[in-house]
C-alpha cells in the first residue's frame, strides 16, 4: 500500500484529481491539506501556498495513478510522490483493497 501525493497550485485542481481518482478506482481516503512551500533566497523566506492532495492506493498501481494524475492536470501538477505504508487498521485495509481497481 501507499500513501501517494500531489501538489498543485489550486483547491479546484485538487477537487478535480480527487474526483477523477476515486471515479477511477485508483485511490480512497483522499484528504486535501493547505501547505506553504518556503525557499531561502539570501537572507529572506520565499512562502508559496499549495494545496496537498493524499490518498491511499496499491503500490502496484503506483505508475498508473501518477500518469492519470497528469493526464487530468498536465502542467497544473506541481509535484507527486509516495510513502510506502507499513500499517493500516483491518478494516480500512480491507475496504482498499476491495474497492481499489485490481493489479
């Protein structure tokens, strides 16, 4: 299992992939969080507001899922990436299983 995520610029292109994503059985328990992105540049702080798209999905359709989610936002796609998941409760792990498109 992963917990994979997507950066974009805006609330709507989250909703946006969120939907398609779930339409297409490719993720579950998708959240959306605010993030600043900061960069140092000489003495001062550059913020960048973003918003983080995360849900859960198969590690097998990992390619699948980063390739839809640039299908659906093209350049609007700030960045992707995945964190393996280790432990996940029965019955949420049962539930992703069975509702997550098969391999």
């Amino acid at each position: 299992m992963l917990r994979i995520s997507f950066l974009t610029r805006e609330k709507a292109d989250a909703i946006a992939l969120a939907r398609s994503l779930y339409s297409a059985k490719l993720a579950l328990f998708l959240t959306i969080e605010q993030h600043t992105e900061i960069e140092p540049v000489g003495d001062a702080i550059i913020d960048t507001p973003l918003v983080h798209l995360s849900g859960m999905t198969k590690a097998l359709l990992y390619r699948q899922v980063e390739e839809h989610a640039q299908a659906v936002l093209g350049d609007r796609l700030v960045r992707t990436w995945a964190e393996a998941v280790t432990s996940l409760d029965p019955a949420s792990t049962e539930h992703l299983f069975r509702l997550v498109r098969p391999v």
